[in-house]
C-alpha cells in the first residue's frame, strides 16, 4: 500500500467530539455502512436486526483500571500513565518529566505507603516500574490515587468525575488492566443482549487489555509507525465457538477493533482460530487480508489513526471517506463517548 497519509486525514470540527455517552447508551447512532452503498442511519438498539440467527458476536471483557498516577522522584513531579503490565510483574508506563529518571529511583505517590521503583528508562518518554505490592493491594492502591486516563480529547479540567466512572465502563467488563476502554462496548445495555439471544446471536467474549498507545496518531509514516503491544487472550471455549460458527456458514461479528486485533492475530489463514495468550502488536491497514472477522461495530476513529486505517483496510478507503464525510454533515458524534457504525467487509 501507499506510505502517503492523505487518504486517511480530515478535518473534524471540535464540536463533533462527544464528551459524554449518549443516555441512555443503546439510543446512539448506529451507521450501516457497506461497500458500494449509502451510509445507513439507525441506532444501536436495532443491531439485531442485521445479524443472522447463528451469527457468534464476540466483546472485550477487559476492565479499565485507574491507570493515571502523580508521583514525586524527591523534589521532581513525575506524571505516569500506565500502559501494561509486563511478563515479570512490572509494568510498562507513558512518563511526563521522565528525563532524569534512572533505575534504582524510588518514585511516592503523595502520603500513600506504596512505592514504585524505576526498572529501566527507556526513552521517549517510556519507562518500566515495579510496584511494592502486588494482585489485590496493588488494585486497592490504585483504587486509592489513581485516576481514569481518559482519552486526551475528553476535556475534564477537574480530572475524571464520577461519572465517568460509570461511563466509561463496557457491560462486559471482567478482568482489570486496560488503561482505555474498548469503546464500541460502551452502546450495549442488556436490553440489547436479550435481544440478541432471543434472535439466536450467540455471544463470547476475549481480552485485550488497551493500553495508552491507542490514542497515538501516526506521526512519522505508516512504514515507520510502530504499534504498541497489548496483552490479550482468547479461551478455549472462545476459540471453539469461532470454529464451530464458521464450519456452518455464521458470520463472526466483532465489537470494537479491539476485538478484531486480537482475532486476527490468532486467526489461522482459514479463518479458524486456536486458544491465544500473549502479547500482540499487529498493525492492520489497506492490503490487509482479513481471517477471522466478517463484520465490525466500532466508533468513529481519529484522523490518521493506526484505527482509521484499520476500517479503511476492512471496508476500503473510499467507503470509509464517504461514511466519516456523512458523519460530520449530519451531526454524529466522534470518539470514545460517540456514535457508532457497523461495517460490513469489502470483498
């Protein structure tokens, strides 16, 4: 594919960014978009009528977790992000003032006991932390001084309120370490689940924990752009499901480029996919042969976004254009809190 970045540039007025969830969620917009057709309206409530009985739709069941910290090196104010847990226990975070940082540095967090000590500077802005505690006492820290990392665009300049705690949280939240939430998760409600089971949509769910790098525009060229990995899994009975969905003809249906990432990396070139664990950092653009997913519910996505270019590479550029040009002139809203589409894969 091209290196150029134009294709996947525009202009979004600042107005069209949502800065809370539509209420109640299933009253989003929903966008129906198609290769070759029209933009379609409708809202998210009326996602079962286009899946198929036998249909296998598959959520996120990651949980967000208060991942933005203030901390002092000494006299030094250290702002930290959390990003991911690593294989050892420490964890890999995005650091404001992180330049004289070097290991050993015992980093406080205010009057709180808990303490973290720096593993390795990487540069850039990125570090390795180890934390004095562990599983439910590092949970109840952060419970204790950490905040929401909202996304960037979400203006709060009090911090994140209480709210958003609610808000900014999927129905299928199960297991904590996502430092942003899977947002096309965020329009269920289970009124929408029920319906779904009563049209006979089946429904699994996989983790990828998010981490900060998903709000990263690429700045340098797409060759150049290096993701950042995600920890994520795909259970045995997950795996089953997508198999036994596929060997009678059902579509899979993906919530959120989250969970499409993760199917793809574990998808087999037939499109039948084994039980997953592990780190993932795929990159997926135009030219990209999809396995795994046949049809995607996702928000709408930043300007030249490793995840614009993500549907541009599932439904095609132009399709996609033409839906984002649709969006802005008939008001939808963009980002985390937004409105949604459901894209149907180009052949």
């Amino acid at each position: 594919m091209t290196d150029d970045l134009a294709p996947f540039d525009f202009e979004l007025p600042r107005d069209h960014i949502a800065t809370e969830p539509a209420r109640p969620r299933d009253s989003a917009t929903l966008l129906h978009v198609r290769p070759g057709l029209a933009p379609d309206p409708h809202v998210i409530r009326e996602l079962p009528d286009f899946l198929r009985e036998g249909d296998l739709l598959i959520a996120n069941n990651t949980a967000v977790i208060r991942a933005q910290l203030a901390a002092t090196r000494g006299e030094a104010k250290i702002g930290l992000t959390l990003d991911r847990i690593l294989a050892d226990g420490s964890w890999h975070a995005l650091a404001r003032n992180s330049r004289k940082l070097k290991p050993q540095d015992i980093l406080h967090f205010g009057d709180d006991p808990v303490t973290a000590t720096v593993v390795e500077n990487e540069g850039d802005g990125a570090v390795s932390i180890r934390f004095s505690v562990e599983g439910d006492d590092f949970d109840a820290f952060l419970e204790r001084v950490g905040a929401l990392a909202l996304p960037p665009y979400i203006e709060r300049p009090f911090g994140p309120t209480k709210q958003d705690d609610t808000d900014y949280r999927t129905i299928f939240s199960q297991y904590r370490g996502a430092v942003a939430a899977p947002t096309a998760g965020l329009h269920f409600t289970p009124e929408v689940l029920a319906a779904l089971d009563a049209k006979g949509i089946q429904r699994r769910t996989l983790t990828l924990h998010v981490g900060a790098g998903t709000f990263l525009p690429v700045r340098s060229t797409i060759a150049e752009h290096k993701m950042h990995a995600e920890w994520g899994e795909i259970d045995a009975e997950t795996a089953a499901a997508i198999n036994e969905t596929r060997a009678r003809g059902g579509r899979v249906i993906a919530v959120g480029t989250t969970s499409l990432r993760l199917l793809e990396s574990a998808a087999r070139e037939d499109g039948t996919v084994a039980p997953w664990r592990g780190e993932t950092s795929i990159f997926i653009k135009p030219g990209y042969r999809f396995k795994a997913v046949d049809v995607l519910m996702t928000n709408f996505h930043l300007p030249r976004s490793t995840l614009f270019m993500l549907v541009c590479a599932f439904t095609g550029i132009e399709t996609m254009r033409e839906a984002y040009a649709y969006a802005i002139a008939n008001g939808l809203r963009f980002y985390s809190y937004g409105d949604a589409c459901l894209l149907e894969r180009a052949p």
